[in-house]
C-alpha cells in the first residue's frame, strides 16, 4: 500500500501545473519604452512668505502652537473614523440609500467647523 501512494505522490509531482498566466494576452507594455520626462509636468512653485505684519505674525504664532496642533489632530482623527466609501455604480443621492452613510460625515463637519 505504501508503495502505490508513493508511486501516486510522484506521479502528481510530474503533472504539470495549470498556469494562470496566459499566453494570448498582450497588454501592449513595453517594459523597455522609455520613461518620459515629467519635470516640465507637473513644477513645484516656490514657498510663497507671508507679509511681515501683525496679523500674519498672529496666524504663524497660531499654526505653529501646541494647541492648534492638538485640536487638528482630533478633527482629523475623528473625520477618518466615519465610513465613507463610495462606488463606481451608485445611483443619484437621494436615490441610492449607499449615499446615506455621508450624512454622518457632513454632520461631522458642521459640528467640527461651524463656521465653515
């Protein structure tokens, strides 16, 4: 008996497996076509500075505090938590329950930023 199970493990071993890769695709990818230049694309502008006066002084002061750091922090982390995905085929909102979960996250901004 043992020897017919290992007479049958090798023959399976010899079988060739079915590969999931097929010969009659072609995706028209030239691995070896060059890559094009993308500086003139897309440039990176400079830092614009802000006017040296009292109210941008304020801002700079505020943007770079503990607390504004802290509070951006939260918002962020509690917008991230709110599902929102959406799909290629939804349907018109109002329409489409799917649209529905947004409605959480809109809320979530007007408490967060009430007046934005």
């Amino acid at each position: 008996m043992a020897g017919v199970l290992l007479i049958l493990f090798i023959g399976l071993l010899a079988i060739p497996k079915p590969s999931h890769k097929s010969d009659e695709f072609d995706d028209d990818y030239d691995d070896n076509a060059p890559v094009p230049d993308s500086s003139e694309i897309c440039k990176q502008m400079s830092a614009k500075e802000l006017p040296d006066d009292d109210i941008s002084k304020a801002l700079e002061r505020l943007l770079e505090s503990e607390d504004f750091r802290r509070e951006a922090t939260e918002r962020l982390s509690g917008a991230v938590q709110i599902p929102t995905e959406s799909y290629d085929d939804m349907g018109p909102v109002g329409e489409d329950d799917r649209w529905d979960v947004f409605q959480e996250f809109h809320d979530y901004l007007s408490k967060s930023y009430p007046k934005v």
